[in-house]
C-alpha cells in the first residue's frame, strides 16, 4: 500500500478505487499497481477486500520526483472584480507539494467561513502550527508520496488537485505515478492541474502528458526585474537579476575575469588581490560566489542563451544580453581606467510579453504522439511567491521571486477553480476543454516551438467561462483515446448550431471534420464529430480548427510533424 495496511487507510483505498503495494524488491521500495477493485460496494470489509481477485498492471520502483519550480492576474485578464455570480459553489483545492509554511499572509483566513460540509479531510502535521480553513498535505515526493497524497486527496473530498511535480523524462502512463494518480482523480470527478517541466527549450522534454491532466506550461509576464549597468564612459546598460542592493553610488575598478587572472568565476579561482573592491565581468553565468569570496563588489555575469529570467546572487549583480555583455568587455578592454557600477533592481514595463519562458520543457509528446502537450501556457517567470522565513537561502523574508512552471501551474488551477465554481457538476474533461478551447492565441513569432511551447495559448480566465461548446470524456473515452473522435456538448444556448472551419490548412494535407455542422437543440446535449488528415509533409505544419455558432469560437489547434 502507499502506506501501511491499517483499516483507515483500507478504507480510504476503498473510496480511491485505487490498490497499490509498496514491496520490499532488493532493498528499495517498489510499487505493485492492481488497478481498479470491482466495482461492488458491499465490499466493505477487510476480509472481503482480501478475496478479490486483482490483477497486477505494472510494477515500477518507486523514484524521487522534482518540483517545477502580482503582476499575473490582471495580465491574464484575471482582475480582482471579475464575473460573479450568486449561484457560484464552494470549491476545495488540493495541492500536492513539498510543505507549506500556513504562517504567512498568503494562507491567512480571515473572510473565510468553515469548510464546506463535503470536506472530508483533518489538519495533519508533525510540526508546531495553528490549522485553519486553508489547509495543506505535508511532503510528497517520492512515487509512494505521491500516490498516497492523492489518495488522500480523493478521500478528503477536493474538487481540484494542484500538482507541480515531475521527473526528467516523461514515463509510461502504467508506471508514471502522477498519470495512475491523476487518472483515478479523474474518475471521481477532480480535474488535476500540473506543471510541464523545466527543462526547455530543448524539444520532447514535456513531462506529465496523460491526456486526462492539463498540463501548463511558463510564460513570461509584462514586467521585467532589471538591475542597471552604468560604466564609467556614460554608458547604461540594462541586465536581469534580483538585487535587494547595488554596489552604490560610487564607481569601482571594472576588471575582465581573464585578467584576475582566470577564465571563470568559480569559488576560489579569483585572485583576492586583484578582485578586491571591483566590478568583475565574468564569461559565464553563475550564483557569483567566486567574486563574492574573492572580495568583489559586484560582478556582471554573461548568458549566452535566452535572457528571460531574473535570479538572486550572492552579490549586486546584472545579467545583460550578449550584445550588451560585449559593449561592456569592449569597453573595459579599450579604456585605461575603466569604472562601473551595478545597480539596484527595479520593475519595468516590458511590451515584447508574452511569450514561452525558455526554461519551459517543450513538446512533443514523447509518450502519445498524437495529442498534443503542453495544454496551455500561464504566467510563470518572475512571480511574487510566498516563501518560509527558515528557509536557508533567504532567511527572515516572507516572499520571494520565483519563476518556474511551478508558478504557472497554480494560475491555471485557480482559473479551473473559478469554472468550478459556476459549474459544479461538470467534468473534468469539460473544464479541461474550457480552459484549452478559449486562450488567447500567442505568435509563433515570439515562439519558435509555437504549439509545442504553449500548446493552444495563454490562459484566457473570463472567457472560460463561457466557452459554447466543449470537448467531454469519461473514463472509457480515456481508454480509447487514441481512436480520433470527439464528443461535444453544448452547455451555453438551447437551438444553437455550430459550424466548423479549418484554419490555415496547409498545401499538401487535407483536414477533413465529420459532420461540418451540429445542431444543438438542448443544453448539455452530446455530439460527435471525426478529424482526418490526409496527405504528406515533411516540416512541421500548424492550423486550427474552429467550431463556431456567431458568437462562441471554439479553437483547437491542430499540428502535424514528422517524428524521428
């Protein structure tokens, strides 16, 4: 079991649907997934539960897992006087973590009332704080964990699971725990929200892809954190980092890394003399504790790469581009007594937003080529984050900065959370399709992994709320998802008929929809339609296809490669 065999827990598995056995294989534990008990409810007992037959699905060691780790809100069109409405019901959100430190103002309850009577679950913890009505599941990170978190979730009684976890590599949905986890949530009704990955831009490293997830990749918001670069000539330059402070207001000796004398900017490879009280610019990019111990004031760090993201040294530092990283090494190579200062950081406007942080893992889907993966995209880079004052990296400080799908998942999960609440009694699969089918579309100009960066687009709160159509699923659609066809539900307007357009379809490759129109003449009434495609390509092609009744458009994009 995900822990160990006393009756509660028993029961709990009961209400989860959900059997698995940790195993002790070699000294390491492992995991026996049985999937789903029959489906007898009198089965209520332990000797019972014994007797069932079960068979094994896949056994799979149990591994570590990696966490996905203000200005957002009113850039998604999220704003604090959105829609409401008196017919809105009480949503319990469960996320699914390393912690939480309920001490800061971000969990503070005050306005809330007491749990909804649905709410099944306890305050549980091994350490010393107050619970409240926001509540928080304690340390999973290991398959085990994993498992078992969700089990309590399920249990507990939540409507929504936030999870920002995952492994480097996408794994096969009957050994990759968030997919067993996630896919029996689904079954009881809870839509599961989750990160991407980090490990963008290289192509095929999206992780949890089980089409039953909505999986939510990073994208930059209309603020940058920049800290300023003056050099002694007159010249500004900006860079990104977090900088609490600058190096002053006085100009300091600027010295390339090559005449400290070394190559890089490692611990203990500057020599102290020559750092002591100067400006360092360093050929590579690192958390600047080698000019730190070598006495520098503060340094300016090269990134070859996408600079799209601002982190915290252990030193005033700026991170500009490589263009201006090179005005800056010509300017201290070419003057006989060059001087900077690094300043301060500060917020700015930034118009080129929004686009897919570079850090975001992107697709294809290496599991299921034919559904495409990430879902959407949110806001991810440079988000205001609670953050644990014990922390060692920051003590003493209640917020941080933070970028990361980590950051980007949660929006999206308080995006479905607000569907939820208009919509009790809808789908997983419905919400999911909400979210996916009305995103503001992004450039693939700005993105050159276009879909397989931010799949349909960029989170569009308000207008999921009322999308028209959408796409529903239940378990046995899942089962048979690869056959390519759709069921729609019409949930706006009685008497509405839907026509469907192929946007940008390619020369070469024929997109067919079968029927072209649906006549809805009730809500909630169900709809099918078959996608073809036809033809050769040998490059990436993207299109669209929209099914649209003058009011409502329902957008999917379509993307056909060739896969190696």
């Amino acid at each position: 079991m995900a822990r160990s065999l006393g009756p509660a827990l028993s029961l709990r598995l009961l209400v989860f649907h959900l059997s698995v056995v940790v195993a002790a294989l070699e000294q390491k534990a492992h995991i026996v997934y049985l999937g789903d008990r029959p489906r007898d409810e009198n089965k209520d007992s332990m000797q019972e539960l014994h007797n069932i037959y079960f068979i094994v699905v896949s056994i799979f060691l149990s591994q570590q897992r990696q966490l996905h780790t203000t200005r957002s809100w009113n850039l998604m069109g999220f704003p604090a006087n959105l829609p409401r409405s008196y017919f809105e019901t009480e949503v319990i959100v469960g996320m699914l973590d390393t912690g939480i430190w309920p001490e800061p103002k971000s969990f503070n309850d005050d306005g809330f009332g007491p749990a909804p009577q649905k709410w099944k679950g306890i305050c549980q913890s091994n350490h010393n704080f107050t619970c409240n009505n926001l509540q928080g599941l304690l340390g999973p990170l290991s398959d085990v964990d994993i498992l078992a978190a969700f089990d309590d979730a399920i249990a507990d009684g939540v409507d929504i699971i936030s999870i920002s976890i995952g492994d480097g590599v996408a794994h096969d949905y009957f050994t990759d725990p968030i997919a067993i986890g996630s896919f029996h949530a689904t079954k009881n009704g809870i839509l599961v929200s989750s990160s991407v990955g980090n490990l963008g831009p290289k192509r095929s490293t999206v992780v949890n892809v089980a089409p039953w997830l909505v999986s939510v990749a990073a994208s930059t918001i209309d603020r940058k954190l920049v800290a300023g670069v003056n050099l002694g000539d007159g010249q500004v330059f900006q860079g990104l980092a977090l900088n609490t402070d600058g190096s002053g207001g006085t100009l300091y000796p600027l010295i390339y890394v090559g005449n400290a004398p070394n190559k890089f900017c490692a611990k203990g490879s500057l020599d102290a003399e020559l750092s002591r009280r100067k400006v360092i610019i360093c050929n590579t990019e690192s958390f600047g504790y080698g000019p730190q111990l070598a006495g520098a004031v503060a340094a300016i760090l090269r990134r070859d790469g996408v600079n799209d993201v601002a982190l915290e040294f252990a030193l005033p530092v700026s991170v500009p581009g490589v263009n201006y990283s090179e005005s800056v090494l010509q300017y201290a190579n070419k003057t006989s007594n060059p001087t900077a200062i690094v300043s301060k950081s500060e917020g700015v406007f930034y118009k080129a937003a929004t686009y897919v942080a570079s850090f975001s893992s992107r697709g294809p889907n290496r599991i299921t080529h034919n559904i495409l993966k990430p879902d959407l995209a949110a806001p991810g880079v440079d988000i205001l984050a609670a953050w644990p004052p014990i922390n060692a990296e920051k003590e003493s400080v209640s917020y941080n900065i933070i970028s990361g799908t980590s950051m980007a998942c949660p929006n999206v999960t308080a995006v479905a959370a607000y569907i939820k609440s208009f919509n009790p009694t809808w789908s997983p699969a419905a919400i999911q399709s909400e979210l996916i089918t009305t995103t503001y579309i992004m450039n693939s100009t700005k993105n050159a992994d276009a879909e397989f960066s931010y799949g349909a687009g960029n989170v569009n709160p308000v207008a999921a709320l009322n999308p028209g159509l959408v796409y529903d699923a239940d378990e046995g659609d899942y089962v048979k998802f690869l056959c390519g066809e759709g069921t729609v539900a019409n949930v706006r307007t009685p008497n509405s008929t839907y026509q469907v357009n192929v946007i940008a379809p390619p020369a070469g490759l024929l997109i067919t929809v079968e029927p072209q129109v649906l006549a809805f003449e009730s809500l909630r009434e169900k709809k099918s339609s078959v996608v073809k495609h036809e033809g050769e390509t040998s490059s990436t092609v993207l299109a669209a296809l929209i099914w649209s009744d003058g009011k409502h458009n329902v957008r999917s994009p379509v993307v056909v490669y060739t896969s190696s």
